[in-house]
C-alpha cells in the first residue's frame, strides 16, 4: 500500500483562506446587490458543480457532506428570509435552528468519517437512507411533540458551562466537538487535502451557526464558501489523481506530456532507470520493490541544476531540464546518481520480528536488518536543431540510458558519447579499409 504523505500546513491554505474571507464578508452590516444575489444562488450551483465532480471521480463521501450542508442551508434560509422581511420570526423557527444544530455536526461527522466501499451504489443508497431517516424522524418529531423536543433540547444540562457568549444549545457544542477532534484525528492518519478540507468547513460551519439572524449575510456566504471548500477539496484531489504518482508523490506521465509541450528551443531529457528491479522485485518482494522506487524517487526529487523528476512508468523516471544544455546537466545527474548508491536500503527480516512488545524493546538498537545497495542508470540527451520534438529527445536519452546499461550500469551516458563513438568507430573502419 503506498505510503502516506507527511501533514502539511499547505493542505490547509486554501480552506483556512476561505474561511477567513467568509468571516470578514459575514461581519459586514450590508452587502452591496451584485454579492447578495451571487451568495444567495451559490450554494445551488456548488452543489450541482461539486455533485457532478464527485458522480465523475465516485467520491460518494463528499456528495453527501456537502449534501448535508445544503440541508442546513436550505432549512435556515427560510426562515431568515422571513425574518429579515417582517422582523419577526416563525413559529418553527428556534425548533428548526436547535435542530439543525444539533443534526449538522453528527452527520457531517458520521459522513466525513464513513469510508467509501467497492460497490458505491449500495454504498450510496446506505448514506441516502440514512439522511433520509434522520430527517424523517426529526421531522415526525417536531410535528408531534414540538413543545417537548424544544424543551429537550433548550435544556440546560450543565449550568457552569452556561454563558452569554455560547449562543447554541448546550448538546450542539459537544455533538461539534467530537465531530471535529475524529475528522483532524482523521486527517492526521490519512493527510490528505480533501480531509483538511473537511475539518476547516467544519469549524466554518460552527462559526457560522451563531451568526445566522444576527449577521444578514452570514448563513448565505459562509455556507456557500465552506461548500466552496469541499468542492475545491474535490477537484485537487482529481488533479492529484491525474497528475500525481501515488506510490512516488511524483508528477506522473501525464504532467510530463504537459510540460514537454512547454520546454522551448533549449533543454536537456534524462531517462533513469533502476538496476535489475524486477530481479530485485522478484527475490525481495513487491513491498520492497515498492519502497526502492519510494527510495529513488526521493533522490532524484533532489535533482539540482533546475531539473525536475518525473514517474515515466514502472521502473522508469525521467528529469527535466529546462533552458539548459548538456555541460551543466551532467554533474547534476552524477550527483543524484551518487545518492542513490550511497544510500542503503534496510531490509527488515519479518519472519524473526519479536511476537510481543517486550522483545521488541529489548531487540530495539540491535542488527536486525539486512542493507543493500540500490543504483541506479541514467541517459542523458540534449535538444539539438535536427530534433523537431521532445519525443525525439526521449529516443535519444533512451538508447544513452541502453548503453549505460551495457557499460555494465550504475552510470551516466549521453546521446553524444553515443554518437562520437559510433564515429569513431566508423572512422577506424574507414581507416583499416
């Protein structure tokens, strides 16, 4: 299973950006008619957009987080339209906001907490049927006992932790707690963008409930901006997808056909590939294979000179090297080569790995682990005017990266050595002739 990538505070710019300018534009006494009109139309529109993304990539898990924010939405802006109209509010009004305070952080976190499965349409249906049941239930509920579930849940549970400054009802804000810590416990099992996504618009969404009929604007821009999160959410994870090698975290074949396309007159294409991986692969493993291209791509992600490591495919992975000619890419390309050599890879011995946790600290420190070399060989091109196309660059660096090969690998060959030694090679010919 391929490795998971570090925590990042980057995952969490855009959603934390977002957030912050929802914030400032809720805390405004007015909104001018161009962004009234967009705020109230927006979360329709992000939820047919991200809809249509998550029916495209199967993400079954974002369809109902947004959703569910939709649902919220919906039942509030009702009912502050109404009040911003007559100044008063509806009868259902502070039965259907405790609800939805309540109701929001417990399906929103059993959502975001929900992994997806094989089949997504029983897996659809399951979560349809479960947003259909609360719904149905709070509903019957309130029609029937409306004085009794407001009784319930107005009451005051904990009176020292009542406050002014707490304007939710008293089971929302432990309901919101729980629902936040399992999401970052989440995101920091499995870091991925979508679910730091997912805590921010979770804290948005508990910023934003206190606000809904003090702050005109407030249910409209930040619903629709935390929506606006986790369909951003959606469509970076597809360009990872798309253009990211999971196993690596290289750009993949994908993003180099997309960079070839931009490279100039000038640039130099290497083709490295790892020494007797499928022998490797075959003695060790497909989980050591694995974590020798991890190892690899690791070293040539380091690549100086203005170069950039790309995933060609399987073993294969290309660096390159824009607006630079072959003299000051081959030191560069020496260097990483080096770096993978000299760095050995551990091969743990599962078999004698300690069966309690007692043995292991003791065993902890000692030789428990086989080291091997792993290297690496490496063909190297520049652009010259008789090559029409990037392509033909890739040719070129390929057979170099052959005839590193049959040099007896671990090193570094050019198209040029090639061709001044095929000449020569036909100029002793000539001369014996």
């Amino acid at each position: 299973m391929p490795r998971q990538s570090p925590a990042r505070f980057s995952h969490f710019y855009a959603p934390l950006a977002l957030l912050v300018g929802g914030l400032v534009a809720a805390r405004q006494p007015t909104l001018n008619e161009f962004f009234t009109s967009l705020f109230n139309v927006l979360p329709t529109v992000l939820l047919l957009l991200g809809g249509a993304f998550c029916v495209a990539y199967a993400r079954v898990r974002e369809t109902f987080l947004l959703l569910t924010v939709y649902i919220v939405y919906f039942l509030l802006d009702t009912q502050v339209d109404h009040y911003r109209l007559t100044g008063s509010l509806l009868p259902e009004a502070a039965l259907t906001f405790h609800l939805c305070s309540l109701l929001l952080p417990a399906l929103y976190g059993l959502y975001a907490l929900w992994q997806e499965r094989a089949h997504l349409l029983q897996d659809g249906l399951a979560r349809l049927a479960v947003v259909f049941g609360v719904s149905v239930l709070a509903l019957a509920l309130a029609r029937r006992f409306p004085a009794g579930v407001l009784d319930w849940l107005t009451e005051v549970r904990w009176p020292s932790m009542q406050a002014d400054w707490l304007q939710l009802i008293q089971l929302a804000y432990p309901t919101f707690l729980i629902a936040i810590l399992a999401v970052l416990v989440q995101y920091l099992r499995r870091p991925r963008p979508v679910h730091a996504a997912q805590l921010v618009a979770l804290v948005g969404l508990l910023l934003m409930l206190p606000q809904v009929f003090s702050r005109p604007g407030a249910l409209n821009v930040l619903s629709s901006l935390m929506m606006l999160v986790l369909v951003i959410a959606i469509a970076q994870e597809a360009y990872q997808m798309a253009f990211r090698d999971e196993l690596t975290g290289l750009p993949g074949r994908r993003a180099l056909n997309e960079r070839l396309q931009r490279l100039g007159r000038q640039y130099v294409i290497a083709m490295a590939d790892v020494d007797r991986f499928k022998a490797f692969n075959d003695t060790h493993g497909h989980d050591v294979g694995d974590e020798v291209l991890r190892l690899v791509a690791s070293r040539l992600r380091k690549v100086g000179g203005g170069g950039r490591a790309y995933r060609y495919g399987g073993e294969e992975f290309a660096l390159v090297f824009p607006g630079r000619d072959l003299t000051h890419c081959l030191p560069h390309l020496e260097a990483v080569r080096q770096a993978v050599e000299s760095y050995p890879l551990q091969l743990r011995d599962t078999s004698s790995r300690p069966k309690d946790a007692e043995q292991g600290r003791q065993r902890r420190g000692t030789a428990s682990a086989a080291a091997v070399s792993v290297t690496i060989s490496i063909g190297v091109a520049e652009r010259l005017m008789t090559q029409r196309s990037a392509e033909e660059v890739i040719k070129k660096a390929d057979q170099a990266l052959y005839s590193a090969k049959g040099a007896g690998r671990n090193c570094v060959r050019s198209h040029e050595e090639n061709r001044r030694g095929a000449m020569r090679t036909l100029k002793e010919a000539r001369t014996d002739a």
